[in-house]
C-alpha cells in the first residue's frame, strides 16, 4: 500500500491538537500548532536570555561565574510550548524532537559560543525514569540539535551521583538541595573536557538549579566554561509573559 493511500485510510494528526495533518506534511505537531508557541519576548539579557527590562538581571545573578551564555525558545508550562514538551516527555513522541532541536538551532547566541562550542551534554535523566519513558527527552534533543549545530553529543562525561526526586513540586530552595552534588563527570573523561566550553542541554529550565549542578560537575572535571539551551523556560516572579 502507498503511502498516499495509507493517509486517506488512517490520515495522521497532530500530536499536540489533535487536528488532521496535511497530506504530505512529515511534521508530528501542525504548522497552526508551531504559530502558537509562545517565544520568549525581547528585550532579553544578553547572557542568560531571560526577557528583562532592567540593567541588572536577576536570572544571571544566580548563575555561576563559569556559565558563559544561556538560551530558551518559549515560556512553558502550559500554553502550546508545555504542550510540546508534554508530547515529547510523556506522550512517547520522541521524534518530536527533531522539530524542536529545528527551532533550538534557530536561537540566537553570542559569537564567543558559536565559535567555541565543542560538543553538546544532556543532563542524565535518572534510571529508573529512563526505563519507564524509554529514552532521555534531553538526549534525544541534543542530537536533533547536533544535526544543524555540526557538533556532537557527548553522553559519556556527565552521570547522576545519586538518585533525586522530582522537582516539579520543590521550592526554589528545595530545588537547589535537592540536585546538590548529584550529578559527577564520569572516570576517564577529564581528559575530554579539560578546557572545553560544553553546551548543556535539557528540555525546560525553571530555577537552573539542575543544570547549574551539572555544570558544576563538569567545570570540576575539567571544563573551561559551560552553556546552556533548553527548549521551555518557567517564567521567574514578576516576569510579563
């Protein structure tokens, strides 16, 4: 059977709304569904990307001296751009990540970045949760971006220390506790990053607090300095979204 004929029998949807995709169109989340990511607005802090309209940035105060830059697409949760990551991490839509690391890749860095980004790290999901999902959702974004970035994605220099809870319902405060030394860089691979500027990947950032812990353990393996990129950012305090 062709695959023109297989569309008319069990035409393909969105996976975001649900609406019938356009015949021919390889996407997993419809163009109508992609319009509607909210994009996080201008002004925005040079160094961490966070929208503010003020001279000093609060974000970045909670950044550690050794993060050079950091980037998001969208404010999530909720809205379309929580709906994406929700596909990508709970639906089993692993794919998706490929349209998602499209528009990562389309973000704007500084050219210190650009001409001295040597590979891409995801953050370690936890085993267990692996297991139960299948796959890393920040690893899978990490090669999609990798494919338009030219890079590659080192898996093997960061891993967990220790086991965490979930942060989706910690405090700021308890985030921080919580992911405080657990992650470490791997035996053998000081060599690789000693005085590398790596780029972090994951799929939302809320606090920071879990890349900064794993930035943490990669600039004490031997990193030179760490960026970071995620797909969604929880609006801090005060943010206008």
């Amino acid at each position: 059977m062709t695959s023109g004929a297989l569309e008319l029998l069990l035409p393909r949807a969105c996976v975001v709304c649900a609406r019938p995709l356009p015949g021919g169109d390889p996407r997993l989340a419809c163009g109508h569904c992609w319009q509607r990511v909210r994009l996080l607005p201008h002004p925005q802090c040079a160094r961490c990307g966070h929208p503010s309209l003020r001279d000093s940035c609060a974000w970045c105060a909670a950044l550690p001296p050794y993060v050079r830059a950091v980037r998001s697409v969208c404010w999530i949760p909720g809205g379309t751009g929580g709906a994406v990551v929700h596909a990508l991490k709970y639906g089993g839509w692993h794919a998706l990540a490929r349209e998602m690391g499209a528009v990562m890749a389309r973000l704007d860095w500084p050219a210190d970045v650009v001409r001295e980004r040597r590979a891409l790290v995801p953050v370690p999901l936890a085993a267990d949760r692996e297991r139960e999902r299948g796959y890393n959702q920040s690893a899978v974004l990490a090669h999609a971006l990798a494919a338009h970035w030219d890079v590659p994605v080192w898996t093997d220099v960061l891993e967990r220390s220790r086991s965490t809870e979930t942060q989706t319902r910690l405090t700021p405060e308890d985030r921080r506790r919580n992911v405080s030394s657990a992650f470490r860089a791997r035996a053998g691979a000081r060599d690789r990053v000693r005085g590398a500027h790596l780029v972090l990947v994951d799929d939302v950032v809320t606090t920071g607090a879990t890349l900064a812990a794993c930035a943490a353990a990669l600039f004490a393996g031997g990193a030179r300095i760490l960026s970071f990129v995620t797909f969604g950012r929880a609006p801090a305090l005060g943010d206008a979204l």
